[in-house]
C-alpha cells in the first residue's frame, strides 16, 4: 500500500525559504524516480524537481537555482528545500513517482503561499 505524507508548507514573505518533506510508504520509493509537482489555482499540475534512486536531481527552469530536492533512502523520504521564494511559487505541492504510476498514490499535498 503506497502512502504519500507531504509536510511542511506554509505562508512566506518574497525572499523566504521553505522545506518541504514527502514520507513514503510501500515500495514506491526504491522503484522510482521521484518527483515534487505543484498545482497553482487555475493552473495544471506540474513536475518542479525530480531526483533519481541515485540523488540525481533536476528542475525546470523557473525554479533552477533557488529549489534543491533531496532524498534520505533510510527514512524513505524526499525533500524540497525552496529559496528565494516568488509570489509565483504560491501552490499545492506534492510528491510522487516520475512518471506517475498511479494516479491513486497522491497525497493531500501542502500549501505553499508567498505573499508580503
């Protein structure tokens, strides 16, 4: 049974950091790439970051340079560390396997919101 806890959103001010956290249950961890997306209102869900089982990382664009993802393989667990927070980072973030292998695996996500 796979779980997906996001943790750790929260209201900053423009210029702010956040870390997020993504715990995972069942084997979806050591199977897959994983991912952090985000869901602005209005807007689809996008993949932000991806990390391989090796710690291999990427961004898109518009957050390179300011977000790092990690994971810890022992605890099962992702990470999101935000920088430089924009008001356009305000989202839902959640995590997931990329590709995503089940559309029944997200979880209830975290609500990040950067505003002054």
């Amino acid at each position: 049974q796979v779980q997906l806890v996001e943790s750790g959103g929260g209201l900053v001010q423009p210029g702010g950091s956040l870390r997020l956290s993504c715990a995972a249950s069942g084997n979806i961890f050591s199977l897959y790439v994983m991912g952090w997306y985000r869901q602005a209102p209005g807007a689809q869900r996008e993949l932000v970051a991806s990390i391989t089982r090796s710690g291999s990382s990427d961004y898109v664009d518009s957050v390179k340079g300011r977000f790092t993802m990690s994971r810890d393989n022992a605890k099962n667990t992702v990470y999101l560390q935000m920088n430089s927070l924009k008001p356009e980072d305000t989202a839902v973030y959640y995590c997931n396997s990329v590709p995503v292998v089940g559309s029944n695996y997200w979880g209830q996500g975290t609500q990040v919101t950067v505003s002054s």
